[in-house]
C-alpha cells in the first residue's frame, strides 16, 4: 500500500473511532446558579431543582414553584482553531412530591480537524438535545427530624439532533460555528435518567447530583456518535443567617467542556438585601489545568428583583478568562 494511502487509512480509523462527548456542562442551564457561580447543587431550592438537583424539590420550604430561563456562553481562546458555543434554556413547575419540566440544551465546538497531509480544515460538532419528563421526590426522614434527608429522581425522554464534520477554515470563529447549523444532522430519542440526593443538618446542606446515567448516544450521518456523558457533582450550602446563602460544588468526575475535559469547582453567595432585591456572586475554575482550556477561571454576577407579588426577575453575568464559558442568563421565577 502507498505510504500516502495507508496514512489516510490510518486517519480513517480515527474517524471511526469511539463516541465523542458533547459539551453540555452543568452551567449550561440556570440564571440563578450561575450568578452565583454554578454552585447550586446544594441550594437547588426553586424548579430548577429538577436540573441540579432533584431532591431538593422536598427541602425547597414552598409549595409552588416556576421558572422560564434561558442562557447562553461561549468560549473563545487565543488559538484561532478552538472555541465553543452553549446555550440552554428550561421551563419548569415544582412542588414538593414531583417536578414536571421541559428543557433544551445546545453546544456547539470547533477543534483542530484534518490530516497530517491537510491541515486547512477544522472539525465542528453539535449537539442539541430536547428534554422532557417529570421528577419525583421522596423524603427519607420526617420534617421533624433533626436531619432531613430526601431522594429524587428525574425520568426523561431525550431528543438529540447530532451534526459533526470537517469544514474549509474560512472566515471568523463565529463564522465556522454558525456553519454547524448546516452540517447535515441525525435525530433520534433516548431515555435517560437523573438522580439528586439531598440532606439538611441544621443550618448546613449537603447534596450529590448524577446526571445522564445512561450515558445516551446520539448517531451523525457520518459513522460518529455524540455521547451525553454521566456528569456527578457534589455541593454544599450554609444558610445559617437569614436571606444569606453560601455554597461550594465541585464535579466529581471529568465532564465535557468548551475545549476539552472539567472537572469544575465553584463558589457563590445569595444575599436578599433589601425586600425585593437580591445580589449574587461567585467563581468557577476548571481543576484540570493540562486542558486546552487551562484552568478558564470565570467570575459570575447577577440579581432578582420581586417586581410583584412572587414574580421575581432574575438576570447573571459571567465574565473572566476566553477560556471559560462567559455569557449571560435570564429568568422568571414564580415562588408560592
């Protein structure tokens, strides 16, 4: 075989080689827990408690709760070839014993493609995946209880549209990731499942979220396949002193990022300063610094202000390293 030809076979075989994780992280969904970081798998006390964590459905303290949200990031690094594009929105009703919800997420990546004989094109790749299902909560000890434990578990059927290719480099960065919308795309449905533990001791919470457990795969038109893979985050939350919340989370497993593989930690804070104000700050950094990403620290800042009633607006930005996924996020909160 010519040596030109067996180097194209070899690059085949790559081609051909094991599902590639798709991008869509935790902070992918939720303008509250990203203003304070992404550090929310212990508070998880609004709807959005059927992402982050389901259990904390049974510790949220009210009976109704709603959100519409929506968000969007991206990463964009000093190497011309690289760069990511997320986005995430959900719409949700919660009570204690079960949530009903429905949520979208969307990622978008471009990395080095091509072959040691052609290095002028670049690999892109997008997933967006449809969520629906409903969430059921169960409490483990009596509210009476000096430690309250609870358990819940989200059921859901997952629509995944997968695209990946190797495209021309041409034009900006922003260019080529719009250009994946129209790589010829595979749609299919999968079930999958989430589960959240959650237990408040006094004034301290602790809880572990795992999410994705069947590491769902999604086929491209090509021989390739996208893989929602199993992302598992533990936090902790001190809510000792009225309207203030602090909060830790840390991934407990590499996940798929922007620009290669996380393995997150975050800190944030709530504070309700006036009646119908709050204020929220936080950080995040990747803990897997041989990335491509580096570390990507991020800051996030946000707010939400009860217009009326138990409306409440909430807004985040997250600002920082090109590395890490800046953006922006709003919501509507309904809290009874």
């Amino acid at each position: 075989m010519p040596k030109t030809a067996a180097i194209a076979a070899a690059f085949g075989c790559l081609w051909l080689a094991p599902p590639r994780a798709a991008a869509q992280s935790f902070e992918s969904i939720g303008t509250r827990a990203q203003g304070m970081g992404g550090a929310f798998v212990a508070v998880a006390d609004d709807a959005t408690a059927v992402y982050w964590n389901p259990a904390g459905l049974a510790l949220n303290g009210t009976s109704l709760s709603m959100v519409i949200d929506g968000s969007e990031g991206k990463a964009t690094p000093d190497e011309l070839d690289r760069a990511g594009r997320r986005s995430g929105s959900i719409v949700a009703f919660g009570t204690p014993p079960l949530g009903l919800w429905y949520y979208r997420l969307s990622a978008t990546s471009l990395t080095p493609g091509g072959t040691p004989l052609d290095t002028s094109r670049i690999h892109l790749q997008r997933l967006v995946t449809h969520h629906a299902g409903i969430t059921l909560v169960q409490s483990l000890t009596s509210h009476r209880s000096p430690v309250h434990v609870a358990v819940g578990t989200s059921l859901k059927l997952v629509r995944g549209i997968a695209a990946d290719g190797l495209v021309a480099e041409r034009g900006t960065r922003d260019d080529l990731l719009e250009d994946a919308g129209n790589l010829p795309d595979v749609a299919s449905t999968k079930f999958d499942t989430d589960i959240g533990v959650l237990a408040q001791f006094s004034t301290l919470r602790v809880g572990v979220t795992a999410r994705n457990l069947r590491e769902a795969e999604f086929k491209t038109a090509g021989a390739n396949s996208l893989e929602l893979k199993r992302q598992t985050r533990a936090g902790m939350a001190y809510v000792g002193v009225d309207g203030l919340i602090l909060s830790a989370d840390i991934d407990l497993e590499r996940a798929a990022g922007s620009l290669g593989e996380v393995r997150n930690f975050a800190a944030g804070a709530e504070a309700h300063i006036l009646p119908r104000a709050f204020v929220r700050g936080g950080l995040r950094f990747n803990t897997l610094s041989d990335q491509p990403g580096g570390h990507a620290a991020v800051f996030s800042v946000g707010g939400g202000f009860a217009t009326f009633r138990s409306l409440i607006i909430d807004a985040h930005a997250t600002l920082g390293s090109d590395t890490g996924d800046r953006g922006w996020g709003v919501a509507a909160r309904l809290v009874y």
